[in-house]
C-alpha cells in the first residue's frame, strides 16, 4: 500500500466514524472524532518534523462497529497514539501481546510516566475460563490447527467451539468474512 492510499484510507476511516455520528445527531461525538483527527495530524506533522515517522502509517485504528457512533475502536495497525487531555497513550501490538505507555502530550520523546503489558495467551486462559471450556479440549477440537491462528481468530475459535460449531465450518466463515 502506498503512503497516498494509506492517508486516503486514514482519511476515510476518520471521515466514516464522523458521517456516522453526525448521523446519530451526537454533537459531543462528532466534537470529540474531530479532535482526536486534529490530534492525530498534529503528531504526524511534529513527528515528521523531528525525523521520527519515516513513513505514515495506514489508520491503525478502526471503529468496532462502522455503523455506530462511540469511542470501541479495533486496532488494526501495529500501533495507534491516543490523545487524553494532557497525555500520549502509545498502545503497540506485539508478537506475544500488547504493549502500553503513556506520556506527557507534547513530550512523547521523553521517558514514559506509566507503562503495562499483556500477553494474547493470558487472555485465552481467562476467556477460556469465562466460558467453561479447556484451551486442550480445543486444540482437539480444531486439530492443533487454532495454534496456527492470529490472536483475533483464536478469540473466535474460542467462542465458536463454547456454541458448539465446528471447526470446519467456523474456518468457512472466516474465510468469507
């Protein structure tokens, strides 16, 4: 993807969340959409002057539900900035998990005030747990096959095999999907 199509998809992702409050008649949201964009331009424009963004990013963020209007958001990017007041939250996905550190707006160069971490698998135990389901009963369940997954797929695997479905057809629908 080229960096045009990348700040074009940016740009529609940001103006689809706007059109979708608008919509809802949600004038707080619609505030609150237009800043967190100015924000995120303004990052851009300061981290491009300082060297620090070789490249943009596509959006890295995408709405949970595009028809709704709020603030559940799906991190789609290996990493996004969210602006809260007077600080930078840096969320970054790793391999194992997600990294979080939080910063001074304006000072994001400098060391962290707050950081924290989690593991994907962690998070399996616990929603594993949640369900009442064994992660061996769906490595079974799946053939070894749900160690191969994306962390996001495996949280489906997860749910599909608690209802009951199959594997087979579980990786039919996301196949389509």
């Amino acid at each position: 993807m080229t960096l045009d199509e990348r700040n074009q998809r940016a740009s529609l992702v940001a103006t689809q969340s706007l059109l979708s409050c608008v919509q809802h008649h949600d004038a707080a949201a619609v505030g609150a959409a237009i800043d967190a964009h100015i924000a995120r331009l303004n990052h851009l424009r300061q981290g491009v002057a300082r060297g620090e963004f070789p490249a943009i990013e596509r959006a890295a963020l995408l709405p949970h539900d595009p028809t709704e209007c709020g603030s559940d958001f799906v991190l789609d990017g290996a990493s996004a900035w969210i602006t809260v007041d007077s600080l930078s939250v840096y969320i970054k996905r790793e391999a194992e998990g997600v990294v979080v550190d939080v910063f001074p707006a304006g000072a994001e160069g400098t060391g962290s005030l707050a950081s924290t971490y989690a593991y994907f698998d962690e998070a399996e135990e616990v929603v594993c747990e949640e369900l009442g389901i064994s992660l061996d009963d769906v490595l079974t369940w799946s053939g070894a096959r749900y160690e191969e997954q994306s962390p996001d797929v495996r949280a489906q695997l997860l749910r599909a095999f608690a209802a009951g479905k199959t594997f087979d057809d579980v990786a039919a629908e996301l196949a389509t999907a």
